[in-house]
C-alpha cells in the first residue's frame, strides 16, 4: 500500500519540477495548488525517508530503509500511558508532523493508517461501543479516505464534529461536510441516525458580542449586564440558533435526496458543547482537598457545556444494544428449560414403536411439507421484488440515470481540463480520486456517476427503506407467510400426536415458541441485509466506472505522459476513455451491469435466508427429546428448573 502512495508522491515532486522548466506546458507555470501538491508529497518523503529523499528517484526510494524501521513489514505499534494528556504526547508523532526536536528525528504520521485506543474504565462509554475519527475535509492521505469509505457502511451512527467559532452568518452545516459525503450519509439512509456537535461554543470575543446581540435582538435582555453576563446570553442564543438551523439543513436536504419533497420525519440530534469549561469546571467539583483555582472560559456549571448530555446519550445508544442482546439470551434460556421440563415430565413417548410411527409422522406432514412450502414462498418473492414497483423502479431511474449521464460526460471532462495540470496528473495517478489541496475532493468517477446516482436516489428511499421500503416489505411478508404455514402445520400435527399416539399436544409448545423467536430473529437479519445491501448497491456504479477507466488504462495513459503538449494529450485520452462505446460507452454499460447484478445478490441474500428461516423452524420441534425421555427424568427436570432460574437471575445482573 506504501509502495503505491511512494509511487505518486515522487510522481508529484516530479511533475512539478517539470512544470518550473517548462516542459510539461509552456502556458501553464506552477501554481499555489500545484507548489501544495509538491510540499505535501516532499513533507512525506522527508518524514519517511530523510532530508535526502527529495534527490532520489522512486526506485532509489524503494531501496533506502525507512526511518522507522518498525513499518518494514506493516507491523503495529502498541503503547501504553497512565493518563490521557500523556497517550496524546506519545501519540502526536503517529498523527502529526513534528519538529526535529519534538519528534527525535522519527516521524511515523505518513505511514499510519490507523490508530485504536483502548481505555480500561470509561464510565461514559458503554461496553460494546467504539467511535472512530475519521478523516475530515482535505486530507492528503489516500489510505486514511479508503478507510473512512469502508468505515462508514459499519457504523450505526455518524457524529459530524464541527467548531462553532465563526460569526452567526458564517456557521453554515453544509460548509463542514462535502456534497459526497451527505449523499453517501442519504443513500446509506443514515440521515436519521446523524448527530452534530459544534464544538468550542466557549470561544466568543469581547469584540463579537455587540455584533451577536444585534444579531439575536438580545438588546433589551442585555440591557444593564456584565461583559460575562452578555457572553452567556448570546452563546446560549447563538447554541439554540444552531441547533434549528442545522436540524432545519438536514431536513431540507434529505427531501432533495429522497426527490420527493418529503423529509420523511428525519430530526438531526444536535450539542452545542465546550470540552474546555467541562474539563476545567469538573475538575473543581472533583477536587478532595482545597478546591483548585477555575478558569472555564464562559459557562458557570457543568451542565451548561453540554457534555453531561452527550455522555447520557452514548450510554443510551450503547445501553440498549446491550439489553436487547441480554434480553435474546434470557429468553433463550427460558425456551430451553421450559422446552427440557415439558418433553422431561411427558411419558407418552416412552414406547419405542410408537416414537418411530411419530417420527415418521413429523417427516413426512411437517418437516417435508414445510420444505415445499419455503420453496414456493421464494419463487413468489423473487418474482415479486424483480417487478415493476421494486428493481423494476430502480431499473427505469437507472437507464434515465445512464441516459442524463451520458449527455453529461463530455462536459465534465471539459470541466476537468480546467484544473492545472500538475492536480490533473495527481487525480490521473490515484485512478481518479484525489483529496489534497481543496476543500472537497476530486473524483472523476464521482463526477461521472452522480447523474445516475441522482435518478437513483429519486426512488431509493421507496425500495430500500428499512421500515416502509419495498424490499423489505416483500421480504418480511414472504418470512410472516412461511411462518403462517409451519403454524398451520404444526396445529395439525398437535392434533395428530394427541388423538393418533395419546401424546400431550403441549409438547409442541416450546416449538412454537422456538419458531416465535426464530421469526423475530430472522426479520431482524433481513432488515440488516437490506440495511448492508443499500450501502453497497449505490457504490458499486462509482466503482464500476472506476474499474472500467482502470482496464482501459486511461488513468495510467494520462499518468505517464510527459514532455510538451503532455496535457493535450492527457485531455484527449480521457475524452476517448470516457465517450468509446456504441450505443452505449462502455463506462455506463459497465455500472448499468454491475448495478443490476448488486439487485440479484440481493435477491439471493434474502432468500438464502428465508430458506435458513424454512430449516429452523422445521428442526425447532425435531431435537431428540421429543422422541424419548431418559429414566432419571424427575431428578433432570428439577436441575433444569434450577439451572433456569438462575441463569435468569444471572442475566438481570
């Protein structure tokens, strides 16, 4: 992965010393965005290989051992600190670019592409929940944005941090997060599951404020009061500003995403906090001794930083995903022993005759017949989800998509050729994406793939929705009429065990209870797979957009011209890459293929699963103890009896 980015960083330095000669274009001298290119990639070489690195070539580089020799073989690096300010000092080389002083020569940030901090005993961060700092607007490092792609599909939550220090009519949302960023978040149908916390909400001048109370009309309320006074007054209107504003951005954009002028009751969780002031007003009310000197920056308590809030909210976040999971295991054990004590204390099916005819029985009416209804089940919604109002919908928005893309992409590729060279060539030599010197990234393949993303999302909501989408509503009613059916003959089996064999009918409880469970179990895998498929399915058009222009070697043409009119050249290999193909460029035809071929794993997936659903239910009364019971089963059924209660006692610890 090193050797790749070793690749463009010296291709960088490269093409902008023949920018300064002139002989990469003679009209287009170095500018401030290519001069940020080259210092970005010379920081990097330095930090890995030296002063020297600059002078040598991409193979000498190969050849000279790193500064850190840790990272030869992409090993990891464990460290340990007794406190937080002292982790942060040991970290600073791993993240940061350092002094020669401060880093002992050794500096490690290039190399890194992530870092896990594991703290013993946090009593805000229940067990179970990680958060990850992902990289922000700008970062140079490739890996670091491969990782937040790949990230972002896991997480169930996305917090997006942003400082609260500008004035009023500068605090805009959608500045803090690009535009590819908030249509991965829609498509991903995280809109509802996103927080923002603006941050430093202390930080507020004595020059702001005459300008903030004219700002909130605050002057009658202002009227007589301290500086401070004045101070907490604006920041707690400038906090409840924010937070409408930034809901009321959110709302307005996932209406534009979802195209239909709906919002589709999505409300954004917003802090407004100062970790300065809870640090510095915590740390008083903490102290056993004398109480030690505050200097919170504006808020008198606590609880005005926000903090304590947020900290309530992760717990609550955390807390229930521990309590569904312990409430899944009580039940579970709740099943078995009532499952073990009925089938223990039932002596019906002690002859061994009258077990093999009941066994035979259940073969043949239950398990056999339920097998042959799974099937037809799965026919009937694979023909359904492939209909007119599901994929049948996505396949319409996506040939639209194609059409409006395809009309686009001569455009765009003109747009590109506005860019210098020196960033054309950097774009070119990472296969298309590019995060450096501007605020948003560059991404050809985005550019080209969002008119179908666009036409997508106009119907995405509608058929990947995990409450009232499409595929899921297919998907749960194909489970709910599997499970109608096993009821249907598990009743009649009931029936058959206690008129035909004079074997309690109450033998099939547990099983129905299993079956219960299995249902529940079952419609919450099924909702997590369409939840995983939506992520996957809108990326795979910008990836196969991105292969395609990769096995043309069009990036790689454009990477390696070199000497007058080189940019000439990389513009119209890019133009041939982008248009070849009739009547359809074979960029387009390849992401129309892959998208469709995304909707049949989907459909595969599903009913994978619905078959699994089919075979559990069938095992759930087909355990060994339906059919025998052992001679010690008075003393069996008292220990499972005890086992069970304290087991649940267990639990509700």
């Amino acid at each position: 992965e090193w050797q790749e980015e070793l690749k463009s960083l010296c291709d960088d330095i490269a093409n902008y010393g023949q920018l300064e000669s002139g002989s990469l274009s003679s009209r287009r001298p170095p500018d401030r965005e290519s001069k940020k290119i080259r210092d970005i990639a010379v920081g990097k070489l330095k930090a890995v290989y030296g002063d020297s690195a600059v002078d040598k070539s991409y193979k000498e580089l190969k050849k000279t051992p790193m500064m850190v020799d840790a990272f030869q073989n992409e090993s990891r690096e464990y460290i340990e600190a007794p406190t937080s300010g002292d982790l942060g000092e040991q970290l600073n080389k791993f993240v940061v670019p350092l002094s020669s002083a401060a880093s002992g020569g050794v500096e490690w940030w290039p190399l890194v592409n992530s870092i896990s901090i594991f703290i013993p005993t946090c009593e805000f961060l229940p067990e179970g929940v990680v958060l990850v700092d992902l990289p922000g607007k700008g970062d140079a490092n490739t890996a670091r944005a491969a990782v937040t792609e790949d990230i972002l599909k896991e997480c169930d939550w996305v917090w997006i941090v942003c400082p609260m220090t500008r004035t009023t009519s500068d605090i805009t949302f959608v500045d803090q997060i690009d535009d590819e960023l908030r249509r991965q978040l829609s498509l991903d149908g995280q809109t509802h599951e996103l927080v923002v916390i603006c941050t430093m909400t202390d930080l507020l001048t004595n020059n702001d404020v005459p300008t903030e109370i004219q700002s909130f009309n605050l002057s009658e309320q202002a009227e007589g009061k301290s500086m401070q006074e004045k101070k907490i007054l604006v920041a707690k209107a400038r906090n409840e500003w924010a937070k409408a504003e930034i809901q009321k951005e959110c709302q307005e954009h996932a209406r534009e995403s979802a195209g239909t002028g709906e919002s589709r009751g999505h409300t954004t969780k917003v802090f407004t906090v100062s970790a300065n002031d809870y640090y510095e007003l915590s740390r008083a009310a903490e102290s056993t001794l004398q109480p030690e000197p505050v200097n919170p920056q504006l808020y008198d308590t606590v609880d005005d930083t926000e903090i304590p809030d947020l900290q309530h909210y992760l717990q609550g976040a955390g807390s229930a995903a521990l309590q569904e999971k312990v409430q899944r295991d009580k039940t579970a054990s709740q099943l078995l022993a009532k499952e073990m004590h009925l089938s223990l204390a039932d002596k019906g099916t002690q002859d061994s005759q009258k077990r093999l005819v009941v066994k035979q029985k259940f073969d043949t009416d239950l398990v056999s017949v339920t097998k042959s209804d799974t099937e037809n089940i799965i026919e009937d919604f694979k023909g359904t989800v492939h209909g007119a109002d599901c994929f049948g919908k996505l396949q319409t928005m996506l040939d639209e998509g194609i059409k409006l893309a395809v009309e686009n992409a001569k455009s765009e590729v003109t747009r590109w050729a506005k860019l210098n060279v020196h960033t054309y060539r950097a774009v070119c030599l990472r296969f298309g994406e590019f995060r450096g010197t501007r605020d948003e990234p560059i991404s050809f393949n985005s550019d080209l793939a969002r008119p179908i993303i666009y036409k997508l999302s106009q119907v995405w909501e509608e058929v990947f929705s995990t409450t009232d989408g499409k595929i899921h509503q297919l998907a749960q009613k194909a489970l709910q009429t599997l499970k109608d059916k096993f009821d249907e003959r598990v009743t009649h089996f009931r029936q058959l065990l206690s008129t035909g064999f004079d074997i309690s009918g109450e033998r099939l409880n547990p099983a129905k209870m299993r079956a219960d469970r299995l249902i529940k179990n079952s419609s919450q895998t099924l909702r997590k797979i369409v939840c995983e498929e939506r992520k996957d399915t809108h990326r795979v058009v910008k990836q196969a957009i991105q292969v395609e222009l990769i096995m043309k070697r069009a990036y790689h043409k454009c990477g390696e011209q070199k000497g007058q009119g080189t940019f000439e050249r990389m513009k119209r290999i890019m133009n041939e890459s982008v248009t070849e193909g009739t009547p359809l460029p074979k960029v387009f035809e390849a992401a129309k293929q892959r998208l469709m071929s995304q909707c049949e794993s989907i459909t595969e997936r599903i009913s994978e699963q619905l078959s699994c659903f089919g075979e559990d239910i069938s095992s759930a009364v087909s355990f060994h103890h339906l059919w025998t019971s052992p001679d010690n089963a008075r003393s069996i059924a008292e220990s499972t009896t005890n086992i069970q209660e304290k087991v649940s006692k267990l639990l509700q610890l």
